[in-house]
C-alpha cells in the first residue's frame, strides 16, 4: 500500500470519528418517552441511555399496590431505554453506512 493510500485511510477514519463525535453530542439532546399501565407511568430517557424524566400519575399509586406501581416504573423505563437503543443504532448506521463496528455503541 502506498503512504498516499495509507494518509487517505488515516483522514477518513479521523473523518469518521469527528462524525461520530457529533453524532453522540446531537443524541444526548434528543429524548424518547416510553409509557406503562396506559400511560400512569412516564419516563423519558435521553440518546446517552440516561433518565431524565419519571411522570407518576396519582391515580397509579396505592399504598396496597406499591409492586403494581414498581412493576410500571420498570416497565416504562425499559421500554424508554429500547427506544433509546434503537434510536442510537439507527442514528449510528447513518454514520456507519451501515457496517457494524464492535464496540462503536
């Protein structure tokens, strides 16, 4: 392989990883919301996969209930988290051209 061959490999992949960069900052601005129990429970998570936002309505509590009202926080987190992932993969494939790179994300 030619130095020439070698110095535009080098530039592309620097190319990518600055894309990349600014990928990962624009995700951690977006948000994704995720509901359980019909919507008694709320949580929103951001690109970087973190909680911003739990809603509890005050109908979903009971204080006979307290594991009906764990198991809707669990779910509705989860359920934000997925939406999360599936929003940094196909943000990610954007950058990729769809290559799958280990451990990118």
């Amino acid at each position: 392989m030619s130095k020439g061959g070698l110095g535009n490999i080098m530039k592309m992949a620097q190319q990518a990883q600055q894309k990349m960069l600014q990928v990962q900052e624009e995700l951690a601005a977006k948000r994704v919301e995720a509901t359980a129990g019909g919507g008694m429970v709320t949580a929103i998570v951001n690109g970087k996969q973190e909680l911003i936002s739990l809603r509890i309505e005050k109908d979903a509590v009971d204080p006979n209930d307290v594991e009906m009202l764990q198991d809707l926080i669990v779910a509705a987190v989860n359920e934000a988290l997925r939406k999360a992932q599936e929003m940094i993969a196909a943000e990610m494939q954007k950058v990729t051209g769809g290559l799958n790179i280990p451990g990118l994300f």
